[in-house]
DNA sequence: CGGCGCTATCTTGCATTGCATGGTTCCTGG
DNA sequence: CCAGGAACCATGCAATGCAAGATAGCGCCG
C-alpha cells in the first residue's frame, strides 16, 4: 500500500464518502486561492481537517480534471530533497468557478440545515 | 415528459447536482421523521427549498434503495382522489441512519466553510 | 557501489448515486 | 368510451470518489 493513503475515518464520526463529492473539487480550488501547491501538499492540508481527508487516488484524477478543463495551471519545479513536484495554479476561469461555488454553497448548506432541523417545515 | 419533473434550477443559483450526492436521501429520512409520506408528496417538499428541487427519476430509485436496505417501510394506501399512493415510514433503523447523519453533517458543514473563508488556515 | 525506503506523480477499474427518458396503472370528466 | 392527469416504476447514462498498483528521483546505510 501507498503511505499516505486515508483509509475510512471512521474514529470520531464517519461521513459517507458521497458526501464529498462535488465539495471536494472546490475544496482544492480553495486551498489554492493564495499560492500555488502541489499534490501532497494539498493531501495534508486537506487531511488537517479529518472529514475532508482523501487519498491519492482521489486527489490526482481531481487535479487532472481541473487542469484539463482549464481551472488550473500547472508548473514543474524541482524539489530540495525528491522528485520534482507539479505545482497547480488557479487560472481566472479557476477564480470564477470558485467565486460561483462560494455563493452556492451557504443556500445548499442552509437547506441541509432547515431539513434537519425543521423537516416539517413547522413555524419554528 | 412527465409532469412534475425538474430540470436544472438555473434560476437564481446554480448548484451543481453533484452536491446533491449522499445528502439527498438523508434529507428524504428526515422527512418522514415525524409522519410517513408518498413520492410526489416528498418531491414537492424537497422542491420547496429550491437548491434540493430534484426528479421522479431520482426519488423513486432512492427511495426503492431505502425499502430494499431497510431504513423505510411501505404501505399502500387508497387516494381520495387518483391511484393509490405508496407511503413511506422510517424503520428504527433508518432512525439510526438519520441520527448518524445529523451528527456527521455539522463537522462536515463547518469543514467546508473553513476552505472556503481560510483556506489558509490563518488564524483568524 | 548496491539495495532500501521515502517522496511524489499518475493510471486503471470499480462502486455509488443523481438524472433523463419513457412506460404503466388508476381515477375523473366529457 | 376516450382524453388527461396523478402517481408509480424501470432502464441506461454520467459524474466522481476510492482502492490498488505502477513508475521515477533522491538520499542513506551497509
């Protein structure tokens, strides 16, 4: 097995990995608001928040995409100690799907929210 | 096309259907919480958050899925008005289902919201 | 100098799940 | 009887996270 790979989480509350999916794209997008970074970076910065934690296997077909369908752009650079890396860098269409993304997301997570809270949809 | 169906809500905010993915069947748990309801009853209901509006095509197969995996009952109950209408009914263990959820979708709520407004892990 | 392990990237095949489309049955109204 | 609507269901597809495995550069240690 690969080191680094994420296994379920399932110490402290296990969510369904479907949960993550459509989120953890624009998570990415997130993470490289400020600077670019590449691929283990954002595995561990990812993983610092434990629900968010993937694998590879996710992480690389993810970034692939985003490059090919123009989110990112990328750049090789030569490590102090290793391989090279591929830094990924947000591109201005990269910034639009973000900014879409952030407006989106507080109406979906306010609807999750009212279902659980109110399914019924009783007066408060 | 069948009426009643839903098409992309465009209007006012796009959310990526992707989103929907896993969340979509808990929130069709926490509606019937407190009292069983039929198909079209639940479609509406999802549709009155417009972000959760979604299609027959897509609540039929999900709500075959929980009968099948046992987080739902059904009973077939006399319209007063048309065909009979299938009910659905929470098992005890779609109760349990539903509760795991509630306790897994905050952590993962507020992990989202941490990308998004410091994906750098600033603090504060 | 040669093997081992670490970092880092990438590929393949699969499972899950939302969706579009289309079809069937039952009831009501003309 | 026929038209139309309400309600249910099945089929096939597409998007995407994941497990598993392959490859390559670099440094350490014997």
């Amino acid at each position: 097995m690969v080191p680094g790979d994420a296994k379920n989480d399932d110490g402290g509350g296990r969510v369904p990995s479907q949960l993550r999916k459509g989120v953890l794209e624009h998570c990415v997008l997130a993470l490289l608001r400020d600077e670019p970074k590449y691929g283990v970076e954002l595995l561990a910065e990812l993983a610092s928040v434990s629900v968010m934690t993937t694998s590879q296997g996710t992480i690389y077909p993810l970034l692939s995409r985003l490059r090919r369908e123009g989110f990112v752009d990328t750049e090789l650079r030569e490590s102090p100690s290793g391989p090279p890396r591929r830094y990924y860098a947000l591109t201005p269409l990269g910034r639009t799907a973000l900014a879409e993304f952030a407006g989106a997301w507080p109406r979906f997570r306010d609807a999750v929210d009212h279902f659980l809270n109110d399914p019924q949809g009783d007066t408060a």
